[in-house]
C-alpha cells in the first residue's frame, strides 16, 4: 500500500474528510466484520419513565457491550491496533 500523504492533507483541508481505498486488507475487513454483533436496538432519547424511539430525532442503531463480548472484542482491538500502527508507520 502506497500513499502520498500530500494527498490525504490536502483533501483534508480542502473537504474535511478522505477515502483510502484498499487501506484495510480484505481479511482485515473480514476480521472486523466478524466482532460487529448483528443484533443491533434502535437507539432512543430520554431517561427512566421518558425513553422513547423516535426515528424522525434519532434514527442510529446502538450496541451495548457486555462481558460475553469479551473475545469479540480483544479481536476488534487487536485488528484497530494494527491499523493505528499502519498509519504510525506511514507518517513516521
């Protein structure tokens, strides 16, 4: 993976955001994928006897995480570990 980090700068200030196709290996993404649980809430506002869902104010989906995840998790971190180490690499 070769990137010109005068590119990513300049569309960076000049957009405010960058796509790096190919940044990830497919078995990174594939990796990734598999720690993303697929049972999903839709997320909600308010607190206690207030909770509500209303898609028209807040139409994300939420996933709390809980001790059962724990390898999920360890995997997730050690795949976002390498990728920060990626970048290290490519703007030391």
């Amino acid at each position: 993976m070769i990137m010109n980090d005068g590119k990513l700068i300049d569309a960076l200030f000049t957009q405010g955001w960058f796509v790096w196709d190919d940044f990830l290996t497919q078995d990174e993404v594939i990796e990734l994928k598999a720690c993303i649980p697929a049972d999903w809430s839709q997320a909600g506002i308010g607190r206690n006897d207030e909770y509500m869902t209303k898609k028209a104010i807040r139409s994300d989906k939420i996933q709390w995480l809980s001790s059962d995840m724990a390898s999920l998790l360890l995997t997730f971190y050690n795949v976002w570990t390498r990728f920060v180490w990626k970048l290290i690499v490519i703007f030391s």
